[in-house]
C-alpha cells in the first residue's frame, strides 16, 4: 500500500494492465436505499455492491445509530463481495468518500493492509472517461478473515475524554449545538476541537494535498505523534477525517459511538457553543 488514496488514472491502468484488485461499491444516502439500483445502472467494471447499513454497521442502540458491526457479519459480507487478504481493495462512493472512509476503515482495522479509496468516487470516475459496467455483479467469493487485531486504534465511551485532541467531524452548527437534525440532544463531547469534513476536500470533491491537510489538523493539535480521536454523529463520517488525517501522516483512533452513542446515558456531559 503506498497510501490510503489512488486517483482515477493509477486505478485505470491497473485494470487495464489485469492486476488483481477487488473494487467495492459503497454508495450510500441516509434513508434511502436505492444504492443498490444505482449500482445496477452503472458502476466501475466488476465492482461489488457492499450496503453500510446491512454490511459495515450493526442495528442502532446504545452503541449509536452506526456501530461497528459483528465481526463475523462483516467478514461475510467482504467474502460475498470478493475480498482477499493477498489482493489490494479499491472502494468508491458518490458521497465526497464518507461511506468508503467507513468501509476502508473497517477492512484496516479488522488486518486488511492494502485498502485504498478511489479520491474523487464515482464522479471522478465519470468526468474522465471511465469505463461503466451495468447489471449485477457476482464475484468469486473472497477469503477475507478478520484478524482479531486491532489495525487500526479505537477509543470507547470511558476513554474518550482522557483524549488528548479529539476531532469532531460535524458541520460546525450541529457541533455547536445551534441545531440538531438526526440526535435527539444537541451539542458536542466536552473538550472537543471542530474540523467538519468539507474542509478536508477541494472544488472538485478531491482530498487536498498532504500538506494542506498537516496544517488544517495542525491548527486543532493533531499532530504525529500526538494523541489524537476523531467522531461525529453515528461513527461513519468520522472516518472521512481518519482517511484525511492518515494522508496528512497521523495515526488517530475513532470513536465508534459517537455522538449518538455518547447521549444514550444523560449522565455524560454535553458542551455547546
């Protein structure tokens, strides 16, 4: 792996040279479930269709609306969907890569080492010229297994306040509590620090630069070497800052609960503003 980012040129020339590489589909909208007939009507050729709600997340509760989903189910569901331990992972979206920082996320952090996501998603794909396939696709089941390592690092409800710079990922209004249109309880985790996930793209729905990205999260303290969280409403965005903050070259861990998970018990302190 030699980045947790590949641009649509470097991925058309691995597909048209015939090296192996398993590409995922995670289009996702909250609410709508029509990611599996857009995936019928067009997607990059030969890719698997993987749903977040049924594959990358367990059922909503105290966990939060997104919690990481059973180990077990997951690596069901990557097996359906082609995955090998000895074969790289390309993932897309058209959602500015939110769902597929989720799914590379999950494969990191369950020991797949060579996991990337298509910078741009589906829209790049098409602006340039890429190849489109139709209809539904099977792929030869994978042998994906999670390892029982931890890959990638994760903090939890009882530690999450001894963070030293913890990242939410929010638009700056549901972080500061001015409104709040998915949680019942508004505002953020106390201690907090805001970089939403808008700012880690350009115009044209591409991450910026590795610099750039080391003085956006540089600005909050998130530095290599540095203790460093990120979260957001359900746990899925959350990762979108993970992704961006691996291509500036710092490691943080995510909050799988987050928002939604932290105001299930109101005995945990909520700061706005």
């Amino acid at each position: 792996m030699t980045g947790p980012l590949i641009d649509t040129a470097e991925l058309r020339d691995l597909l048209a040279a015939q090296q192996p590489v398993t590409l995922l589909d995670v289009r996702y909208r909250m609410g709508s479930s029509t990611g599996p007939q857009e995936h019928a009507e067009a997607h990059l050729p030969g890719a698997a269709y993987v749903d977040l709600d049924a594959d990358l997340a367990a059922p909503a509760g105290e966990g939060g609306r997104h919690p990481l989903p059973d180990p077990g189910v997951f690596a069901e569901a990557m097996c359906r969907a082609g995955v090998r331990l000895d074969r790289p992972v390309v993932v897309y979206d058209d959602w500015a890569a939110h769902a597929a920082g989720r799914a590379w996320w999950l494969l990191r952090f369950h020991g797949h080492s060579d996991v990337r996501v298509l910078d741009g998603g589906l829209a790049a794909w098409r602006d340039e010229g890429g190849e489109l396939g139709r209809g539904p696709v099977h792929p030869q089941p994978g042998d994906f297994a999670c390892s029982g390592r931890q890959g990638m690092p994760v903090v939890d409800a009882e530690t999450v306040l001894d963070v030293t710079v913890l990242v939410d990922a929010r638009a700056a209004e549901r972080f500061r509590g001015d409104v709040e249109p998915v949680d019942p309880v508004a505002g953020h985790i106390p201690g907090a620090v805001n970089v939403p996930t808008s700012r880690n793209l350009t115009a044209d729905g591409r991450f910026r630069s590795p610099e750039e990205l080391r003085a956006t999260y540089a600005d909050v303290g998130a530095v290599d070497g540095a203790d460093v969280a990120a979260y957001c409403g359900s746990g899925v965005t959350a990762t979108h800052d993970l992704l961006a903050l691996e291509v500036a070259g710092v490691r943080a861990a995510l909050y799988p609960g987050s928002w939604s998970g932290w105001i299930t018990d109101p005995t945990r302190p909520v700061a706005t503003g």
